[in-house]
C-alpha cells in the first residue's frame, strides 16, 4: 500500500479536496485524515452531502474556499478522464491536480511506443507463481475479460442511447446512475437491480422515475445486454486459466461486480471457460474485496492448510488486499494502463463522444488485449500480423470516408453509385453493410475501370494526349506509349508517326484511332449496365480526377466524383470536374493523411487484375498480374481486418450515435510510422502503379 504521508509530504499546508467517492477515497483519507486541511470531496456525479466525514461539494465551491490542490483517488484511466474533465479550471484557477501516485495530472503526456520503462510480469514468472500455489482465484473485469470501449462509464451512457432511441429521457441518467452505484457501494455490495431501484426512487432528487413503465429490472436487464456484447476474454489470461484446470487445479473466480454469480458465469461460457471450482460475486455475499470477500475464498477451502494465489489487475483491490487476507497478490496490467503507459499513443486525446470511445476501446482491447509486453526484449510495441494492421491503423479512417459517402451521396438524391475498379473493391463492400445498417438497399455498381482503360478509350485530341504526357513517366517515351496505350512503337509505320510532333504527339494518329476502338468497345460494357436517370455518384480513392474525366465521355449521365482526396484540384479547375473530397489536400490538417495515403492505396485493391480495356463483345481485358501470390494474401487479410472493425464497431454503437472523427482515425492510420510492423508479407508487398512505371517498396513508404 503507498505511503501518502511520504508521496504528499511537499504538498502539506495547501487546502486540499480529493477527488472521487470510491474505496480509493476512503483508504487514502484513513492515512491524511488530520494530517492535512482536508476542504472536501469532488465528484462528477454528486455535488452534495456528506461521505467518510467530509462534505461533498462542487468544484466552483472548493476553488471559493480556497482549494490549491486536488488529488484524484482513481484508478490511472479514469484519472485521465478526470484531468480532461477539470484540467483547464484547475490550470485557470492555478490549483494543482496530482493523483495517488504523485503524478502531476496537468503535465503534457508524452507518447511513447515502447514499455521500457514500464516493469511488469512475464507469463514465465506468473506460470512459477501457479506452479507453487494450491489454489489460483482470477479477478474476472480487465482481467480475464475487458469491454471494447474506453472507460467503464461508457456502458452506461450507451444504456441512456438506447433509452432515447425508444423515446424514453431521463435527466441527468449517467449521473444518477453512477451516484447511486457510489452511495449504495459505501457500505455494501449491491446488485445492479438495487443500484436501479435506488435511483428511480432517491430522495436526493426532486423527482421520483416513473417513465413508460420502466423499472429498476428492465433497466438492470438493458444495461447487462450492452455489456455483454462489449466483452471481450484477454486470451492468454483465459488460457492460462484453462491450462490449471486441464491439470487438475483448482480456479476461482473472485470479482467486485453488481452481476450475480448466473451472470459472471454466462461471461466465462461466452469466453470458453469452465472447469473452475466457483464463482465468488460480491453482489451475491453483499461485500467485497476489500472488505470480507477473500476470507469468504479462504473459508471455501477451510480445513485446508493451502497456499493461495490471486490474479488480478487491481494493485489495491486485487494484490493488497489479497496479502491483506494473508493471500499472495499478483499484478496484470489492464489494457488500458498499458494505453495510459504508452502515453495514449496520440489517440486517447481524441474521446469526445461515445463513438469515439468505442473505436479507441476496439482499438486497445485488440492492441493490449495481452499483458505480457515485458516478454521481448525490446519491449517494443508491435502489429505482428496483416489483419491487425488492417484493424488497428487502415480501418478507422476507411470506414470514416465510407460513412461520409454514404451520407453525401443520400443528401444530394444521387441516382448510381459506382465504385470503380479496384479501389472501390472493399469500399463497396463497407458501402454495403453501411447501406444495411441505415436500412436501406444498396444498388450500388462496381464499375470496372482504370486509368488505363479510361485513357486508352478517351483520347480524342491533341490536348488530350498533352494531358496525358504531362503526366510525367519513368521510363522513355516508347515505354510511356507501350505502357499507357498498349502501341509498340517499333511496329508502327513512318506514317503513323509525325516528326513535327514531340513526345506523345508524335504518335497521335495511331493513338486516337485505337482509342476510338477502345472506346466501342467499352460503351458495348456501359450499354449492358443499369444506369438510372439522374446523376451517377463515382468513387475514386486518390486522384486528379483523370479517369472520372474520359469515363464521362462515355454516359449521359453526369458524374459526381466522391474521393477519399483529389490531387492538384487546382490544375483541374479547367476540366468541369465536379468532385468533392473527404478530405482537402490543401488544408494543413490532411498534412499527414496525404503522407500516409500509400499504404492505404497499397491494401485498397481487388484480387484481380487490372483492367485495361474490353473486347469486342464487351467483356474486360486483364493485364497480366504483377503481384505475387503472398502479395494478395496479404492485403486480403488486412481487407479482412477492416471488414470485421466496421461490423464490430456498427454492431455495438448506436446507430444515432456513429459519427466521424477525422482526426482520431488519421492518428490511428499514423501509428503505421511508430509502431514496429512485424508482418514481413506485408513488408515485402511493394506499391504498384504501371501507369506511371512506378513501384515503391512498402519499408520505403513506412
């Protein structure tokens, strides 16, 4: 246990508040108690009464009556949350705001992308642990499992989502739901059912909850169904677990929890856990760790002179009150100590709404959903496996630009949506479960195209060739023709080619009647399409807008293009484009999404090749595929990582609730730079653009 006389010894004489109601509030007033001037106690879901012997009161009165420093009696997550919540009053009114651990809470946090700093256990050291102890318990929260959200609180504000999805509003819910947990848990353990019913009929409020007949069992029902689905096992916590039952040891589980036992039981049956010997629930014996719950763990074993070992991430609740009972205490991190450890990685900043906390708390549960980052000797942090990078870093800002392109093209009552070949691959897929999510039918078209087979076909003038040979080419003017027009030059006639002309022009002849072929052919592809009367929505991921520009030429219909970013919107200003962009090169915020674009074009493909004309009966022509088996593994797999966040992320945030944060998920899609990518297919794939004669080794581009 720290010594807090030792840790706030400097800071005795200043007026002092603690913040939060919890058992970390009373164990530290039971050791500063007549120590310091103590002025009151803090919360963000009370404001009045008395609790421990001190009056609760709100943050303006504690600044009038002098306060200068505040220490925050949390845990290190839901301090962060508290220093964003008060930080800038308390720098306003210069007050110091430090936790139990004498961090200064006001200090800028510094990122970091490795653990060597941080100590921690090895599963080595925790296997000897077991090894050496006859009866093993396991906290079950953060533990064994963990919630794909960011804070705890956050299954309670999904809980007044949903309330207000069905039309039913209550003031202050989260509030009153959290305040009512505090005060029923000063003096016992109580069940989520209890924590209800004390707050639909609190006196501390004017009002009594009596609204379209919802009850303290359908409110503890509703919010133990959201919970469920954000559960998530800590796999090699599971697994080890699984590992001392299959050897015949004993296991409980020991939890402070407002579920029952049937409760906490359908958790371990949904994490493939069974075999242990019992579930001990504080709600169930109405106290908790700290208090009688491991001597009600010993008392299982009574006439047993046994050696126990609890496993849990709680240093107070799970390791000094654990010794505190004469029982070994061993530490795990959570995942999101390990998040806080790392600084936030330059995401956590970004928590403004529950969407947002959603996608950070899939990100960490993924990322930290093991403990054991002390295991290499680096102590790096480190994406091992293609999918992961396609969850982790590619997914949050696809599937952003995907919910923006949903709505706008809703907005402007576009008739065809296509999403052309092979960007618009995975994005019509993502389209696709947007479109069901919304309740709505996707009609959208995956058109087959490319900058090749647009050019090939839209040649019809000297300014178009010029457009074309502006684009400069990495190879010598008969690669660029060969490449670009399918012409091999040293076939051609003296005819064919005009000695007046230079560069592309020199061939123009030859080239605009190819294209005139090419272009037959292609509209026999377009005539068999359905196409809607009214405005044709075309998606393109990074471009000027040159294929969107001869694809025109060959529909009535007027094309809106819908890009992830456009190129040199100002050189295009001249070609009565109409383009609208997720997000504007020209701004200082896309600064490093335009760096960074590459590696989302690189996995933003289809298994196919590319296509670079038609036949005579319509039918697209490949070209010969350049790319390496394990090259289309790979990228399939991270598609397959972003497919499985967007379902994810649309199964648990509500629908009212999902948003765009574009600078959470660019933060996200930049940690590709900072933390070590261990996958060496990916590694080894390469970025790819035969229009240009270009290819970049993807270690170059990272």
């Amino acid at each position: 246990m720290p010594d807090f006389i030792k840790l706030f010894e400097k800071y005795k004489g200043k007026k002092t508040a603690v913040y939060g109601l919890g058992a970390e509030t009373e164990n530290l007033l039971s050791q500063i108690n007549g120590r310091f001037e103590i002025i009151g106690l803090l919360d963000s879901f009370r404001e009045s009464g008395t609790l421990y012997g001190h009056q609760i009161m709100p943050l303006d009165a504690a600044a009038g009556q002098g306060v200068s420093l505040i220490i925050v009696a949390a845990r290190p997550a839901s301090c962060r949350a508290i220093a964003k919540r008060i930080g800038e009053t308390c720098r306003e009114r210069g007050i110091e705001l430090i936790d139990i651990r004498g961090c200064n809470l006001l200090q800028p946090v510094n990122e970091t992308y490795d653990f060597t700093k941080l100590s921690g256990i090895t599963r080595k050291e925790l296997n000897e642990k077991i090894e050496k102890a006859d009866i093993v318990s396991f906290d079950l929260f953060d533990t064994l499992v963990m919630r794909r959200t960011l804070y705890a609180e956050d299954v309670i504000e999904l809980v007044n989502c949903r309330l207000k999805a069905d039309n039913i509003n209550i003031d202050n819910f989260c509030k009153r739901r959290l305040g009512a947990e505090k005060e029923l848990s000063k003096d016992a353990a109580p069940t989520l059912e209890e924590i209800y019913r004390h707050m639909l009929h609190n006196d501390a409020y004017e009002d009594t909850l009596e609204v379209n007949g919802i009850t303290a069992e359908k409110l503890a029902k509703l919010e133990w169904d959201i919970d469920y689905n954000l559960l998530i096992s800590r796999e090699e916590i599971c697994g080890i677990l699984r590992g001392i039952v299959s050897n015949g040891g004993k296991v409980y589980i020991v939890s402070d929890t407002y579920y029952n036992k049937e409760q906490l039981r359908e958790i371990l049956n949904k994490c493939g856990i069974d075999g242990y010997t019992d579930i001990l629930a504080s709600s169930d014996y109405k106290t908790g760790k700290r208090q009688g719950l491991f001597d009600i763990l010993k008392a299982c074993e009574k006439g047993r002179d046994s050696n126990f070992l609890h496993i849990g991430d709680d240093i107070a609740a799970d390791v000094e009150s654990a010794r505190s009972h004469g029982i070994e205490g061993c530490l795990l991190y959570s995942a999101s100590e390990l998040l806080d450890a790392a600084g936030g990685l330059g995401i956590q900043k970004y928590d403004a709404s529950v969407s947002d906390r959603i996608k950070l708390g899939m990100f960490v549960s993924k990322i930290f959903n093991s403990p054991f980052w002390f295991e290499n000797e680096d102590r790096r942090i480190k994406v091992k496996s293609s999918y992961d990078i396609g969850y982790l870093m590619c997914a949050p800002i696809i599937c952003d630009f995907v919910l923006w392109l949903y709505k706008k093209v809703n907005e402007q009552s576009v008739k065809n949506i296509w999403f052309g070949a092979r960007d618009g691959y995975l994005i019509k897929k993502i389209y696709a479960l947007t479109a069901e999510n919304y309740g709505t039918d996707d009609d959208s078209l995956y058109f087959l195209t490319s900058r090749t087979a647009a050019v090939r076909s839209g040649m019809q003038s000297d300014e178009d060739i010029r457009y074309v040979d502006g684009m400069k080419f990495s190879g010598t003017l008969e690669d660029s023709l060969y490449n670009r027009f399918g012409i091999d030059a040293s076939v051609l006639d003296e005819k064919d080619i005009s000695s007046k002309e230079t560069g592309l022009l020199k061939y123009k002849k030859v080239i605009i009647d190819k294209a005139a072929a090419a272009r037959a052919n292609y509209l026999k592809y377009v005539d068999r399409l359905n196409i809607k009367d009214g405005d044709t929505a075309f998606f393109d991921f990074v471009a000027k807008g040159t294929t969107q520009m001869y694809v025109q030429r060959l529909v009535k219909n007027r094309l809106k293009g819908f890009y992830f970013m456009q190129l040199e919107p100002e050189n295009m200003l001249d070609k009565g484009l109409d383009i609208q962009a997720f997000y504007d090169i020209r701004d200082e915020s896309s600064c490093s999404v335009f760096e960074n674009y590459y590696i989302i074009e690189t996995i933003l493909t289809a298994p196919h090749p590319t296509v670079i004309g038609f036949d005579e009966a319509g039918n697209p022509i490949y070209a010969d595929e350049s790319r390496k088996e394990s090259d289309i593994k790979c990228f399939m797999a991270v598609q397959e990582g972003i497919l499985d966040y967007y379902r994810r992320y649309l199964a648990l945030c509500p629908v009212a609730e999902q948003g765009i944060n574009k600078d959470l998920s660019a933060a996200c899609l930049g940690l590709i730079r900072r933390i070590q990518i261990a996958d060496k297919d990916f590694l080894s794939m390469a970025v790819e653009d035969a229009f240009f004669n270009r290819m970049t080794a993807m270690p170059d581009i990272i």
